[in-house]
C-alpha cells in the first residue's frame, strides 16, 4: 500500500456522468477531460431503489441503508402510521468517516457533505452553505468559521429552495446565480484549502442537482416541456453550469499541486423526470378496491366516492403536531396524511424516482392487516404481480420494470425503516394514462414543477501521484469510497460495509 497522502475530495452532487462523459469527450469540460486521461475513472454503484436520498449518508458512512436507516426526507415512524421529517445526520447512528480520521490525529475541512450535520472534529466543518434543498441552516465547526465565512464571502447567490414556476426570464436570472454561486463556492474553497495544509479536504458543489431538476427540459429536446423558441432565449443552462463546475475545479486542482491526490466524484445521474410515484397511492386503492372502483364507473368516480368517507377526511384533516420520534431525537413535526391503518398496504415517501410501499403487518403496525409468514409472502408475490401488469397506455408498454422487496437486497438493524416493496417504474416515456385488467383505468398528469430527476450510478475519477491511469472495468459500491479515502491517509475504517479500493491503494 501507498504511503499516507494528502486527500483532495471534490464532489458535484447529482451531476450525470453521461453528460460528462460526452462533455468531456467534445472538449466542452477541458477539466474533465484532463482528469479522465491522468487518472483512473469508475461508475459507483448507489442503493438500488433508495439511492436519492440514501447516496451521501451511504457515501460518508460506508453504509448501506439496511444499516444507517436513512434514504428520504420524510420516512414512516416505525410503531405508529405517521410520516415524519427529520434531518439525516440527527438520525443516523453512524457516524461520518471523517471522525475517524480526524481522531486519528489528522487534519480534516468537511465542506457542504450534503445531510451532514457539523461535529467537533480536528479541523473544520461548514455546513448548508451553499447545498441543494438545505434542512439544518447555515453552520459551522468551530461556530466562528459560519461568521468569518459571511463576513468575506456572503451566502450564496441562488436561492435555498430551488423549486419553483418561473418565466424565461426567471430561468435565466435562476441559472446565472447558479454559475455565480459556482464561482464563490470555488473562490471559498480554495481560500478555506490555503488555510491549513490538510490531510483530508472535502467540498461538494451542488448546483448541478438544482439545475438539473428545474431546467431538464432546455437541455433535452425530446422532453414534452421542450420549447425551441423559448430554448433558443433561455439556451441550456444544465450545459452553462457544468462549464462553471468544470472550471472552478480546475482552479482547484492548480492550486492543490501535482502532490495531492484529487479524488472528484459525481453522486448520481439525472435524466428526465419519467414516473408514476405520484400515481402510487392511487394505484394501490384501486388494487386493494377492484370491484368497488369498476361498479362506480371507473376509478376516477372510486376516487371521488372515497373522498366521502367519514374517515378519510379525518385522515386528511388529522394532527400535525410536535412529538417525539425514535431514540429521543430533538421533537419534530408529524403529520397523519393517509388512513394508513385501514389499508393492506400504503404508500411511504421514497422521493420519486421509484415508488416505496409498507404492509400494513400485524405485530409490526398498530392495526396490522396482512400476518406474517405465508400471508406475507403471498400477499407481497400478488401485489407484485398486479404492478407488473399496468400498462402505460400512451405507449402500450409496462408502467412498472421491477418489484423487489427491501430484504432481499438489503440486511441490518435499521432494515424495519425501508419500505417492504421498491416499485421501479418503466421511464422511458410519461406515465399519466394506467390500464389494469384488475381496475380498469386512471388517468392523471404529474403536476411537479421538477422536470429532471436522477439516474442510479455515480462516477469517480482519482488522480495522483501513486494512481495508475485508466478505466476500472468493474463498478464499485458508493460505500467503498469511505474506508478507501481513510485508507488512503492511513486511518482502518471497521465495521462498515464498504471494502476499499485495491487498484487505488497499491503503488
């Protein structure tokens, strides 16, 4: 094995390696380019079925989900039928890698690591400076670097939340905040990076996640929001701020020196915004209600009968109040949106890229349903089957590509946190018109103003003094980024999932 290096992490949240790649290729991102003919490049594998939100606490764990519990923003509350929201880093009980390394005497600067919370660690921490869709604020370890660090350089220029209806002119004013906030999130970087000399610095820009949910259809012509006039005005601003991101890197590898070893890593991919999860809880009614649905004239009016029901609107109009979550975390704000308990099965958020659903189990839920063993198994291979049949009328394709069930992929002692079922949805083309031999028909049109989502894998590209160039021809897990960076300044990471990478630790 090499001897200890000096570690710098650049990591661009949900930038879509495709595009890079071909970017790369055209001469469009010269950094990459570069970075791809020195180093040795990889497709990272993430979570299947949970990735959005499981990636980065994957990622600094080196943990799947089954163990670290965590892959939404809001996730059903084990015991009870109430969705909750609470941040990852106040609910995960591993801790980040860098800990570990910063107890091993090392000098580390986290900088805006997506879901992590700041801790009292060797060095520094900034936290939300500039991150996609934030949820603790602006913060820092020590609390002085959040005060210096607005006094010199402000916050960021885009604004915290990205969604939102906007004119082209409204998208051109989005984009050119996204490439100035690019540009300081560089500007501060590379003054953070002179501070110390570190043997572990990781900072993570973020504004190709929001570009590539709010701007999808400028860049992809085939989109049915794609307008060419309007195109023409607006250009592609998913292409301007991978140009920005290209050249703020560069910036910073000049600046950390052939001696560094430069680790950049793409978390996961972004595409069209193709699904049905928005369908899901329709879906599953119907499912469960076949006969009823079809002997009052479709789904639609199933739908409409449903909303009468005495205790659907009691659902609907139910508590939100502050309780207590698991394991004594701070209070947080729970809501009781569905009639869960009534149902055989339910929806859970999963974000949208493929659809989460728990069974209502007895023993488990409150006013468990479907029992255990064979009941399970066989209620689970039926729903499944049922999925499988809908069919995307505008395409005369499935609606559905795949139903797996969380334990078969998935083991550890958080496994009760996941869905039961991951529904992943055939995305080739809009899903807003479902046939069922079981129900007959919905129809409904994905209201989102979200017109990208993302794409399963991940890229990493290492390049340093003691790295082979090349293509490793094997995909690696996300969780074995983890024990290869700490290895790589010398620091064993046990108990995690994740294995490093030889072909990046031998000389």
């Amino acid at each position: 094995m090499a001897g200890r290096k000096k570690i710098v992490f650049l990591g661009i949240d949900a930038a879509d390696k495709d595009l890079i790649l071909g970017w790369a290729e055209a001469g469009i991102l010269p950094t990459f380019r570069s970075m791809l003919d020195c180093g040795l490049s990889g497709v990272t594998s993430n979570p299947p079925g949970l990735f959005v939100g499981a990636v980065w606490p994957s990622f600094w764990t080196g943990m799947q989900p089954g163990n670290h519990g965590w892959y939404c923003y809001r996730q059903l509350r084990p015991g009870t039928y109430d969705i909750y929201r609470i941040p990852a880093g106040n609910f995960i009980k591993k801790e980040p890698f860098w800990n570990s390394v910063s107890r091993a005497g090392r000098k580390v600067a986290i900088i805006d690591l997506p879901h992590a919370y700041p801790a009292e660690i060797n060095g520094i921490q900034l936290v939300e400076w500039g991150t996609h869709d934030p949820v603790y604020g602006f913060m820092s370890w020590p609390a002085s670097l959040a005060r210096d660090v607005e006094y010199q350089f402000g916050r960021h220029p885009a604004p915290p939340k990205c969604n939102g209806r906007r004119s082209p002119a409204d998208f051109i004013a989005f984009r050119d905040q996204l490439v100035a906030g690019v540009k300081k999130k560089a500007e501060l970087t590379g003054y953070l990076l002179k501070q110390q000399d570190w043997d572990l610095f990781a900072a993570v820009f973020s504004e190709a996640h929001c570009v590539g949910h709010q701007c999808w259809h400028f860049h992809d012509r085939g989109y049915p929001l794609h307008d060419e006039q309007t195109a023409e005005v607006v250009g592609d601003p998913v292409k301007d701020v991978y140009r920005a991101i290209d050249s703020a890197i560069g910036r910073l590898v000049a600046q950390a020196g052939k001696d560094t070893t430069i680790i950049i890593f793409c978390s996961h991919g972004m595409g069209p915004h193709y699904d049905g999860t928005f369908l899901l809880d329709s879906i599953l009614r119907a499912l469960e209600n076949p006969n009823v649905a079809k002997r009052v004239g479709g789904f639609d009016a199933f739908k409409r009968k449903c909303g009468n029901w005495k205790n659907r609107i009691k659902a609907i109009t139910d508590r939100a109040e502050m309780q207590r979550p698991p394991s004594g975390e701070k209070p947080v704000r729970v809501s009781h949106d569905y009639d869960f308990a009534n149902r055989k099965c339910f929806p859970v958020p999963n974000n949208t890229v493929s659809g989460g659903i728990r069974v209502n189990l007895v023993g488990r839920e409150p006013q468990g349903k479907i029992r255990p063993g064979t009941e399970y198994e066989a209620f689970c291979t039926a729903l499944a089957k049922d999925l499988l049949q809908l069919i995307n009328e505008d395409t005369g394709e499935p609606v559905v590509r795949e139903v797996f069930r969380t334990a078969d992929r998935y083991a550890g002692d958080h496994l009760d946190y996941l869905p039961d079922l991951i529904v992943e949805w055939n995305r080739s083309k809009p899903i807003s018109s479902i046939c069922s031999p079981k129900f007959g028909r919905i129809r409904k049109e994905y209201r989102g103003g979200r017109t990208g989502d993302h794409k399963p894998d991940g890229m990493f590209i290492v390049r340093g003094p003691s790295v082979q160039p090349g293509r490793l021809e094997r995909n690696v897990s996300v969780t074995d980024l983890a024990p290869t960076i700490a290895s790589m300044v010398d620091v064993r990471l046990p108990g995690v999932d994740g294995r490093p990478i030889a072909e990046l630790l031998s000389r």
